[in-house]
C-alpha cells in the first residue's frame, strides 16, 4: 500500500510541524515521526481506526487525527 496527504492536510501537518518546532528545538521533528510512524501503523494494519465509512477510518492520537481513505487504486 501507498499513501498521499491531501494538499489541505499536508499544508496542516507542514504547519503544525513548523509550531512545535518553534516552541522547543526537536519537537517539529518528533511530532513529523510520530505522524509517520502512524501512517505506516495504518499502512500495516488498514483495520485500525475507527470506520466512518467502507472507504473511511479514523484514527486520533493525543496530537493529531489521520483520517485514511482505503482504496485498492489511489
């Protein structure tokens, strides 16, 4: 499986990265980790998270939210 950030949502992780970089040195970099170690949590295990829809689950960490469109094509 692959992955792809919608254009809104990357600019929002891009941002959110660039804050908590600016309130503590490393922070910006450990919170894009923990997002992408989350991401292929979910690329391993497309079952995690809660279903809104067939295609739509969502998973939210004390941080940030990922909401993951499950498609055999993207």
């Amino acid at each position: 499986m692959k992955y792809e950030f919608h254009p809104e949502a990357e600019q929002e992780f891009l941002a959110g990265a660039a804050r908590y970089e600016s309130d503590v040195t490393g922070l910006g970099e450990r919170f894009g980790e923990e997002v992408y170690r989350v991401i292929q949590l979910l690329l391993d295990n497309p079952e995690l998270g809660a279903r809104i829809d067939p295609e739509l689950r969502h998973f939210s960490s004390s941080a940030f939210s990922v909401l993951c469109c499950l498609r055999r094509h993207i």
